[in-house]
C-alpha cells in the first residue's frame, strides 16, 4: 500500500537540518528581496539561487519541471501583457517619453492590429516573471524539507498560537490525503471501464469535474473524524504541553539568521541610498 506524505525530500542535507524557523526566514527574505527588486537581472539571480537551493535541498526534478511548465503559461502571459501594454509604468519608471519597439502587429489584424511591443515592457515583465518563479519555489524548498511535527514545535517555539501552528499543519496533512483518495476514485472509474487515455481533453475535464463530488464528501467525513478524534482527546489548543518531536536552535541556524538579517538591511540601504535593485534597460 503507498504510504503518501507531503514530504518529498529523500535525502538529508544541509536544509533539512535547519531549523524551520530559520526557513520561515528565508521564505521572509526572498519575498522581500523579490518585491523590494525590479531590475530583471536581480530578479533572475535571485531565481536561479532559489532553484538551487532547492535542487540541492533535494526537491525532486520532476515536481520543479512540473512546477514551471504549468506556470509557463503564465509566465508568457505576463512577457506579452507588458510588453504590449506597460507603456505609462516604463516611462514613469524610465523617467523617458520614448520607449524602444521590438516590432509592430500588422495593422489590419482585428483588435490587436497596430499593437506595438517595447523592449522596457518586456524587460518589466521578466522582471515580474521571475519575480513569480522566487516565490513559488521558495515555498517548496522550506515545506518539502521539513517534517510536520517539527514544523509545530518550531511554529510554537517562535511564539505562534498552538491553534494556528496545528491548523497550518493539518492542512499539509489532509493534502496527501486527498491526493490519495482522488487516485483511489480513478483507479475505480478505471476498473469499471473508463479509459482516459483515449479521451479527448474536454471529456477528460468533465470526469475530473465529476470526482470533485465524491472528494468533497471524503473530505468532509474526514473532518468530522478529525473532529470526533479532537474532542474525545480534550484538545483546547493549549501550548502547554509535551511535544514528541523536541526541536532546538543549531550554531548554524543562528549563522543562517544573522547572514540574513544582515543581507537584508543591506539590500534596503542600498535600494534606497543608491538605487541598487531599481528597474533600468541597458541599451
């Protein structure tokens, strides 16, 4: 029987020993990095250091591929959306009133005829695109790394409310869950005959719709277990209590956090005082 869990990282490694205090403050880092940047280049080295990051974390290949190829989509969405539109931003950004044109569309296409894309509008959405590609992956590189229970006893040791701390975990708990029951629905829509590999795309979307059903009133029976579980065992949410899995600050965590802080404060001096990080083209 397949054992599902929300954490994916098989190997150990430098990440999965910190502290996930010290990962909460690096997802604080790079969020604040991502927004307080606009020049695509920053952007761009932040993303490739997150990417990484978690290669050498040990998030499995195929759960970033999978990750970026579903958000490509998005990615070009936004490439195209300021390049053709983010006219007024670029130059009040610029501090210019002529922006440099990559190329025209034909003029008697219907709608978009006439639409012209600029290098500046295209330079900002890269930025906007890894931007994105920061904050998503930074998000499995402190979840995918650290075990549920530790993430409740660090959670509670940085002073969060028990309740908060055992609903964030719950949450990564059911997900597996219900990854679980979703397989379990297809594979017997599967014994009964269904193929979908031979159906079209909107026929496939229309079954899946189908199991939402089904998975909703499995999650709701399990809720409700949850429930019945909770208050046979008197659980109020009080922090005050035993923890099975004890986690204490290492010499490196405290390394980690001070390299951090530190950086930080750099990072915003220098954005302010000298302009590092502002959004500017090249050419």
């Amino acid at each position: 029987m397949t054992t599902y869990k929300f954490q994916t990282v098989e190997r150990d490694s430098v990440f999965t020993r910190l502290d996930f205090r010290s990962k909460i403050l690096i997802m604080i880092v790079v969020t604040l990095l991502a927004f307080l940047w606009e020049d695509p280049i920053y952007e761009a080295v932040l993303a490739v250091l997150v990417l990484g990051a978690c290669l050498a974390a040990g998030v499995k290949r195929g759960y970033i591929t999978l990750l970026l190829a579903g958000m490509s989509p998005f990615y070009l969405f936004m490439l195209l959306t300021h390049a053709f539109f983010n006219v007024a931003q670029a130059e009040r950004l610029l501090a210019v009133s002529n922006l440099h044109p990559i190329f025209t569309l034909p003029a008697d296409l219907w709608l978009i005829g006439g639409l012209e894309a600029t290098w500046e509008g295209f330079l900002y959405g890269a930025n906007v695109m890894f931007k994105t590609m920061s904050l998503t992956l930074v998000i499995p590189l402190a979840i995918f790394t650290t075990d549920v229970d530790e993430m409740i006893s660090s959670m509670v040791h940085a002073r969060v409310p028990y309740k908060l701390a055992f609903i964030f975990s719950s949450t990564f708990r059911f997900s597996p869950l219900l990854w679980s029951e979703f397989n379990k629905i297809v594979a017997a829509q599967r014994l009964r005959g269904m193929a979908l590999e031979s159906m079209g795309l909107m026929k496939r979307v229309r079954v899946y719709a189908r199991v939402v059903v089904p998975l909703i009133l499995s999650a709701l029976v399990r809720s409700q277990q949850l429930e019945v579980v909770l208050q046979s065992k008197a659980f109020n949410g009080d922090a005050d209590r035993t923890y099975f899995h004890e986690v204490q600050m290492e010499i490196v965590d405290y390394f980690l956090i001070s390299i951090l802080f530190l950086f930080s404060i750099a990072a915003i001096y220098l954005r302010v005082q000298f302009g590092w990080g502002k959004f500017s083209v090249w050419f």
